[in-house]
C-alpha cells in the first residue's frame, strides 16, 4: 500500500510538473512515441492514488472500492493512450504552441 501511495504521488507530481510546462526535460522527442510520456505520468499517478486508496476503502465500502477501482482503470486507460498520443483537449496550451499548431485556442482547428 505504501508503494502505492509513493509511487502514485511521485507520478503525480512529475505529471503535474511536466503540465505546467516548468519541466520540460522530457520532451526529448518532437513528434511520434514518446512525445506525450511526460503528460501520461499525471493519470499514471492518479490511477495509482485511486487504486491504492481503493484497496485501503475495501474493507469499509464495497461500493466505494469499486467506484474507485472503476475510475483507476479509466486512468490507467489514459495513461497508456498518453505514451503514444494524447487529444488536443488534453493537451497544455504552451505544449500546443509549442508543436507549431495553427491556434492554441480551445474549440478552433
């Protein structure tokens, strides 16, 4: 269980480091694999944070666990697909801009 929590919050943070754009060691590659890795450690850790705290509820509420459990799948889900890809709408601002797209602005092409 406490791996759990270590490992969630570790992902966690270097996810939300990595969002706001103040880590940017990561971006090693422009484009295809690998150029949204650092983005995916944020659902990472958060599915590990909703596992983990899952695991500890169970004993308590089975319904809570598998809401949980439900929501830690998703994330893991997301995870995976941000290692090779992630949609525009998950995507920072500045990583956008960064990638040279037309506009940075949420609803235009």
């Amino acid at each position: 269980m406490t791996a759990g929590l270590l490992l969630g919050v570790v992902f966690l943070v270097l996810g939300v480091v990595a969002y706001s754009g103040r880590w940017k060691g990561w971006m090693r590659v422009r484009r295809g694999f690998g150029s949204t890795i650092g983005f995916a450690w944020l659902w990472l850790g958060a599915a590990f944070l909703a596992a983990t705290v899952g695991l500890l509820v169970s004993p308590y509420s089975r319904e809570l666990f598998a809401v949980l459990l439900g929501a830690a799948a998703i994330l893991l889900l997301v995870a995976i697909m941000g290692v090779f890809w992630l949609p525009r709408f998950l995507l920072p601002r500045w990583y956008r801009a960064w990638r040279g797209e037309a506009s940075t602005k949420g609803g235009q092409a």
